[in-house]
C-alpha cells in the first residue's frame, strides 16, 4: 500500500511539472505544427535513407541539422530542443539510362520531388504532440491540417526512440 | 573525301592535345586508383540516393564534397579538378520494426554498411581512366585491383555526364 502510495505521488509530481514546464500541457491542447521551411535544410548532413514501397513508392533522404547529428552520432535520447530532421521525398524510379548501361534493370534512381517533411524539437512549444513540432510541404506550401493531424499518431507509437523512425546510418 | 579527311585532321588533333595535356597518354597507361579515403567525407553534403536490384541489392547515399556540390548545382559539365564523389553503400533491408507499426509490409531502410566507393577527379593523375580515379573501400580497406579495374569501363559508356552515373537530387 505504501509503495502504491509512493507511486501515485510521485505520477502526480511528474504531471505537475509537466503541466508547470509545457504551460498549457492538457491532451486537449490543439497541436501546433510548423508551417515555415526551416532555411538552409538541403546543405544538412545524412541521418539516413529509406524507400517505401505500398502506396507511397517513395524514396527518401533523412537530413539532421548540427543538432540533430550530435544527438545521434552520441546517442542521446529524447532529442534535445532545437533538433531539426528533414525527410526529402522523391518518386522511386526505374533508371532506364542506368540499366541500358548496366545490361539490366537493377537501378532506381531519385524520381520527382513530391514532399519535403520536418520534426522540430521543441519540449514547450509542441507539447500537445510529444515535443515535435510536424511539417508537410508540398511545391514549398504547408500541408493541411488533415494531413498534418496524421503524423502525430502513427510517430506516437514508437516511443522507445522519442518518436523519430530513422536510425542513424553510418 | 574532303570531309573524312578533315575528320581524320580533327580526330588527330584532338588526340595530340589529350596526348600534351595528360603527359603519358596512351591507353596502355597503368590506372591510378585513390588508396586512401578522402577525410570528412561522412560530413559532405547530398547529392542524391540509389537503390540497385539484382545481385547487389544495395542503398546508396552519394555526396560530394563542396567542389562536387557546386559543379552539381551549377551544371558544370565536365566536373572540375578536386570534385569528389562518394557513394556510401548499405544492404536494402525491410524494416520489420518500422512495418509493425506502420500494419504493413512497406518500409525499407539502410541496413548494415557494405562498402564505400569514390570518385575523384584529376584530369592529370588518373589520365588513363578519363581523368577519374576509383576507389573501393571495404571496412576501410582498398579493394584489390581486380575489383578497382571493373569501374571505369562501365563509367566511360557514360561519356555524356562526364563518366558520372549520379543526377543531383533537388
């Protein structure tokens, strides 16, 4: 009983300082998301790539900002504030070029841009949707909310990595 | 008659200008390949990604470094002295973690590294192999020549783009 007790307490002392740092922390709170392009994203550094098959058919290139790439190459989780990630997606395409070279179809190659997405790392300004701030941009234009509304959700549920799919490709 | 001698004069021309130019050219020059990894290159910026099928079943992110990004977003054709590319080669793994929360089969993600590869341009050095010298690291290793010597005459079918295989990802 007592340790039930205990762990009551101190559940409510980790709400309370929630509530205190994040101002406003209700589930309740209307998420935020990132509506402006974070400058100078294309001369970041590599996190990694991945390629979706289903209906996305996407290749994509996951860039960090310096901060970003510090929290990964030294491991540290949850990300600090002012992490930056940005996945740049492209249709996966067949290389016709490349396999009349090669002798085979084998190569897929960077199709058309079709989005640029971003977390944003900030514990107080994000807090309804984990700490991260989401951004959607298609021809440089925000998403809508709808789309924006999904990316919570589904990130949500890997909590073990606060929240971030990619992994560090060395 | 008039016109296949011109050619014949233009060809040669052209010949002994490459002949002056590289110092030692004749096609039975011994290539030059880059033994030693170029440093920093882990921190260069995106040129774009690959995914190759067949027996290779690889994910590549290319970078170069500030010449190569350059020429790249200037067009300059052909690529510069000191132009750098490398090609950071991974196994293409499905992603059992990223598909169990996604609820399906979709996600595929830079897997263990397999081997590094470079380009580097030196119109003079690497004459004999169309001013670019390969190289082919694995675990930091170089490749034995056998391997090295495979390169070039699958780049020079690409006479176009300057031997380079590589479109810049916007």
């Amino acid at each position: 009983m007592r340790q039930i007790t205990f762990l009551l307490a101190a559940v409510a002392i980790v709400a309370g300082v929630v509530a205190l740092r994040t101002g406003a922390a209700d589930a309740q709170a209307a998420p935020v998301f990132v509506t402006k392009i974070p400058p100078g994203y294309r001369d970041w550094r590599v996190i990694s790539v991945a390629h979706e098959e289903a209906n996305l058919n996407s290749f994509a290139v996951i860039l960090g900002n310096d901060v970003a790439i510090k929290a990964y190459r030294e491991g540290t989780l949850p990300f600090p504030n002012g992490t930056i990630i940005a996945a740049l997606h492209y249709r996966h395409v067949a290389s016709e070029e490349n396999n009349k070279i090669f002798g085979q179809a084998q190569s897929f190659v960077a199709g058309a841009p079709t989005n640029i997405q971003f977390m944003v790392k900030d514990s107080r300004e994000y807090a309804s949707t984990g700490g991260w701030g989401f951004a959607h941009f298609n021809d440089g234009k925000p998403a809508e909310e709808a789309v924006l509304k999904t990316c919570f959700p589904c990130h949500q549920r890997n909590q073990d990595r606060d929240l971030v799919f990619t992994r560090y490709a060395p």
